[in-house]
C-alpha cells in the first residue's frame, strides 16, 4: 500500500504541468479604451497603429485610396465603440491588419492551435467584406466572406466553399474560428461558425482544410478588408467589435491516461480501505 502512495504522489507531480495549462492571449481588443478616439482613423495623431500601444499584438494599416479605418461610435457591441472599415469608391480597400504578440512591444508566431473571435455589423449585407487567418507569408489559412449577393457569410476551403447562414444589414452578429495546430505540418484544418449577436444562438457552422498550403508553418496575423464597388456613390462600412485571439490548451493523450491511473489507483485504495474495516468488525 506505500508503494501505491508513493505511485500516486509521483502520477500527481507528473501531470501537474499539464493539469495547469492555460491558455495565452495573443490579440484582445474590444476598442473602448483611452488608446482609442472617437470616430478619428487609426492611423491619424494620436495614432493607434505600430508598437506599445496594445496590451496584445498590435495594429497596423493597408489602405488603398481614400477608404478608412477608424473608431466608430455609430454603432457597437461591447459599449462607446466599434473599429469601422469605410470605403468611398470603386478601387477604395479599408484594410486593417491584427498582429499577434504576447504583449504589445512586439509581434509573434505560434503553432499552436488558435480560436479567434469577433463580432461584425454590414452595413449593406450584398456588398462583400473579408476576414482572413494569415502565416507569415501571407497566406489565407482561414477565409471569410462577410456578405455578399446572396447576402450569405461563408468559410472558404482547400476543396470549396460552405454557407454558415444569411445575415442582415445592420445588425450584429459574432464569428468563432478554430484553427489547428502545427499549420502546414498537421491535419490542417479550420472550423468557422456565425452567432448571433451574444453568441447564445449557433446559425451555422462548417468544417474544413486550410483555404491555402502554409509555407511559413505558423500563423502571424488576421486581416479584414472592407472594399469599393463599381459605381459606388455613398460611403460603405463594415464594422468589427471585441476581436480576440488565444491558443487553445491541448493536454497530450498520456496526461489523460495518467489521470486516468492515479484515479484507479486512487479508488482500488479506497475500496480495499473499505473491505477492511468491514471485516474488523
């Protein structure tokens, strides 16, 4: 029987390291704090974009033309304040890139697995809108079209496309995106599923491999775009609330078999315990 506790306190120690994983933020923003002023562009003074400005990763910018991206108060999920991605014209492309980083001094790349969350508000639901999981190469691992003419929010996969379900304009809804880990070495696959606006009720959700081959191996960073339209007369937004990114947790197959053990052996103890003072009486 002292061998047996000897065992289990050796199982306890043992599994301990993975019983205590956590997960790590690597991007959490959700545009409410001081960094962030009403309704100027990102990258106007005072700037929002570059290093030591969030508390994760940070924020950087690829317009093309006139469009804008700015903190919004004209509509948002969490409270003041949304991110707004504005195009004007035709060839105008908003867009706003999201780099990785443990802290906001510097960026990052992880292998491990990922889920990204958002939330997103089309103001006119025909017009399409990205969201795009990126390695260190640039190339598009999870893809999302936001709307579009059948006013649909799809995943886009290595072997084709799934609806996950109409929205409506101007309305709020929420993405969740699982991708795997070791991207370009592993099962390479991404799961991606709409909610509505507090993510109690699932619309659709759709299961697939990357939207292209990762050559970097990692992944690095997520892009949303927002773009003009061939006669284009009024400005188009799309707006993006309380966007995070963290690594999922993943305990190994033999941490759970220890667990395992050290219950059985834990519960062949009791029971013997048991048996003995029945028998003394």
């Amino acid at each position: 029987m002292k061998n047996k506790a000897v065992l289990c306190a050796l199982l306890f120690v043992a599994i301990l390291p993975w019983t205590n994983a956590r997960a790590v933020i690597l991007f959490d923003e959700n545009f409410d704090g001081a960094l962030y002023h009403n309704n100027l562009p990102f990258d106007q003074a005072p700037s929002v974009t570059g290093l030591n400005k969030l508390n994760y990763g940070y924020w950087s910018i690829n317009n093309a033309g006139a469009a804008v991206v700015s903190a919004s108060t004209a509509t948002s999920l969490s409270s003041t304040r949304s991110m707004a991605l504005t195009s004007n014209a035709a060839g105008e492309q908003a867009q706003v890139v999201g780099n990785l980083g443990v802290n906001g001094s510097a960026g990052t790349t992880t292998t491990e697995a990922l889920v990204i969350k958002f939330a997103f508000n089309l103001q006119d639901v025909t017009r399409m809108s990205l969201f795009l999981m990126r390695d260190g190469n640039g190339a598009n691992l999870g893809y999302l079209t936001l709307g579009g003419t059948t006013s649909e929010v799809k995943a886009i996969f290595g072997s084709g496309s799934s609806s996950l379900g109409t929205v409506s304009n101007n309305t709020w809804y929420t993405m969740e995106m699982i991708m795997s880990a070791n991207p370009g070495n592993g099962t390479n696959i991404y799961s991606a599923s709409l909610y509505n606006s507090d993510g109690s009720s699932q619309i659709g959700t759709a299961t697939g491999t990357f939207a292209a081959v990762s050559t970097a191996k990692n992944y690095r960073y997520f892009t949303a775009y927002n773009q003009g339209y061939a006669g284009q007369t009024v400005p188009l937004t799309t707006y993006f609330d309380n966007i995070s990114v963290q690594t999922i947790p993943e305990p190994s197959g033999l941490a759970y078999i220890m667990l395992g053990g050290l219950g059985l052996l834990l519960l062949q103890k009791y029971r013997r315990a048991g048996r003995s003072v029945v028998s003394s009486r």
